[in-house]
C-alpha cells in the first residue's frame, strides 16, 4: 500500500507568472504521479497555499485536482499551514473541507486547558491526526497543551502530520528560525508526515518512527531555485508495518544558474564578463542570475543590463539578483554607518543635494514618505489588486499627484 506526502505547494506564492505557472504544474503533476501509481491516499503537511484567501482562479486549479483524486477514490488529508493559516479561521482549506475535496486532520477539542486531538480512519484503517502551522511558530502553544498519552497509546498503523521544524534536525542555514524540539511530537507513530522546512530529510527515531520532510513541491524563492532546481514530494510505501520512504523529483523546466563575481571590475568590464558567462544554451530553461561585487568604479546603472537581458532572451524565464552589487561609494555610506535608518538618510541627503525636484519641496521628506507606503505589507484576506491600488493611491497623495490616471 502507497500513500503520497506532499508539503509546502505555496500555490500562487510567486509573483512572475510563469514561475506561478510552472508552480501549479509542478503540483498538478504531483497528483498524476499520485493517481498513476494507484496510491491510497495523500498527505499535504500545510501551505497548499501560500495565502489564507487566494485568488478564485488558483483555487478553481487546485480544486479541480482535488476533483481528479476524489474520482480514484483518494482521500487527501491535510493540515493548514505558516501561510494558509488564519487566525480567524476563514480559510480556503475550510471551504474544500465542506466541499468534500480534503479533510483537516486536526480534530481538537479544549478541556481545562489541554488539548486532546481525535484520529481520522483512513479507508485502510490507518489513523491520522496532526497539528496545523503558524506563523512565527505559534503552534508552540498548542503542542504545549497537547495530551499525548491517548494519541501514544493507540493500536494501529498511526501518523502524524506537523508543519514545524524539529529542533535536533535543524540544519545550520536555518539556525535562527523558530524550532519545536522532538519531544513535542507524540511517541510511537509510524509515520510523522512534517512540513515547513523546503529541505528534503527522511530518518528513522528511536520511540518515535520514520520522520520525514518532502521539502517544497517548487522552489518558493530565489535562493531555493538556485540550491534545489526543481521540487518534489515523497512516495511512502507500507509493506507489513515496515514504512520504505522515496522522493519523487518533478521537473518541468531544465534549469541554469549563473553566479557572476565583478568585484574590483569597472562597469565595461564587468559586463564583458557577464555576457561571456552567458554564452550557454538557455533555450526555455528556467534561469537564475546573481551578480555581486563592488564596482572599482563608476555606478551600476553604467552596467547596460538590457544588453545582458537580451542575451538570454530565449530562456523560459529569466531571475536576477543584484543585491549584492554595489559600488565605492555606496559602500563608503554603509561603512560609517551599520543603523539602517542613518544609512538610507545618508544615501538620501547626498543625492538630493545633486537632484532637482523644486516642484515637490522638500525632498528628503518626499523620499521618506514613498519609502513608509512603499513598505506597507498586505492585510489578511486583501486582494492583490486591491492592495496594489491601495499603494499607488499612497503613492500618488504622497506625490501630491492625485488627479493622475
């Protein structure tokens, strides 16, 4: 018997539309795999969305597959997760639950301050039941008032969905991320179905069972993009209580990274090395591209990156990052100061004083005030259009420009 484990879908996480594509692909393909190898049933440890309300077109996407499983007669059981997690409990997970598409496995019910979660029964008798995600690791306090001797001392073939990051597992690139140590997972189940982490892991516990982590079903960002290139979920197999864990890699798209050091390079020629780099077929192949370095001389915008662009017009779709590019002098702000707010007056006294802008007054304040609207984060269950036209309108009443279309 075959089950598939699933974590972090991030549905509609991306901003580009054709990684947000290649996204929903990557997932769709998940659930062929799934139906293809006859498996019993599915697991999605939390985000199956990257927000708690996403946008109508994805959902109809991702409900549509649902469809596809419930028709083979597999059962998808999931918990929300850091992203899909709403306090208020209006949830897109909630939604699909009461269409029948998926079941929330936290079953929980408060006595005197302890919580005691009930058992979903699969088809095949096994017994699911788990604890859901929250931002910042907020679910702390759940596994705090957990019970778990009931859970510990149930018969069956049991697992346990959880979508935290295990203290003693913690690799070091995520040391300073919110973590729950082992001993908050209930004891003797067979199978702990995690999320959260983007990494893949699969390691047998003594007293506990076989814990795993599928990573991301795509890359989330650009630095997963450039460490895994592609994105998966696990195929568990269970032969006599034995529990044989394989993941799954799901490629749609090749992919190819260029990281591009110029540091101590003037502009020209540190864009004859760029496009020199460049000189590799990248024909509908996702790509990612990191330049850093500190120009010796003259500014980054001196770099013509429309030409750079232009070489790798026949990628798929086409990443770059600059952040750590910079320049002498902007340097020379960053070293008198490590405060952030000093930094960026610094920067913005120095080229206001060369910057003519008579008709918007005092421009250090100008700059401050588009800087303020321009950090502002979206509000739960607000739509991306609304929120962009909340920010352009900010925007444009910063700019005194309110009669602009």
């Amino acid at each position: 018997m075959k089950f598939a484990h699933l974590s972090d879908v991030h549905i509609g996480g991306w901003r580009e539309q054709k990684l947000r594509e290649l996204n929903l692909l990557t997932f769709k393909k998940a659930i062929e795999i799934s139906i293809n190898e006859n498996v019993a049933f599915v697991l999605i440890s939390g985000d199956l969305f990257n927000t708690s309300l996403p946008p109508i077109d994805l959902i109809k996407e991702v409900a549509s597959e649902l469809e596809k499983l419930k028709r083979h007669d597999i059962e998808v059981y999931l918990i929300p997760g850091s992203h899909d997690f709403s306090p208020s409990n209006k949830t897109m997970i909630d939604v699909l639950e009461n269409s029948g598409l998926c079941i929330n496995v936290m079953k929980v019910k408060e006595v005197d301050d302890k919580l005691y979660l009930d058992f979903t029964v699969d088809k095949t008798n096994i017994k699911i039941t788990g604890i859901y995600g929250r931002r910042a690791g907020l679910e702390k306090e759940q596994y705090k008032k957990l019970d778990k001797s009931n859970l510990e001392k149930e018969k069956g073939f049991k697992i346990f969905m959880f979508h935290s990051l295990i203290s003693e597992l913690k690799p070091d690139f995520l040391e300073m991320v919110d973590s729950e140590p082992l001993s908050s997972l209930p004891r003797n189940f067979n199978y702990y179905a995690g999320g959260h982490p983007h990494f893949i892991l699969t390691k047998k516990i003594d007293g506990y069972g076989t814990l795993a982590y599928p990573g991301a079903t795509f890359p989330n960002n650009f630095s997963e993009l450039e460490k895994f290139k592609h994105g998966g979920f696990l195929m568990v197999e269970i032969k006599d209580d034995d529990v044989d864990v394989n993941y799954k890699p799901i490629i749609i798209k090749e992919f190819e990274s260029f990281n591009i050091n110029v540091e101590d390079l003037s502009p020209e020629d540190a864009q004859n090395k760029i496009l020199k780099t460049l000189n590799k077929d990248v024909r509908d192949k996702v790509v990612t591209l990191k330049i850093h370095g500190i120009l010796k001389s003259g500014k980054i915008s001196d770099i013509d990156f429309k030409e750079i662009s232009n070489k790798l017009i026949e990628a798929y779709v086409v990443l770059k990052n600059i952040n750590k590019l910079s320049t002498k002098e902007i340097e020379k702000y960053t070293s008198e100061s490590s405060d952030v707010d000093k930094i960026e007056e610094n920067i913005i006294n120095e080229y206001s004083k060369n910057t003519k802008f008579n008709d918007f007054g005092d421009i250090n304040k100008l700059v401050n005030n588009l800087m303020h609207e321009l950090a502002l984060e979206k509000s739960e269950g607000e739509t991306n259009s609304d929120f962009e036209n909340k920010i352009n309108m900010n925007c444009l009443k910063s700019l005194d420009l309110k009669d602009v279309d």
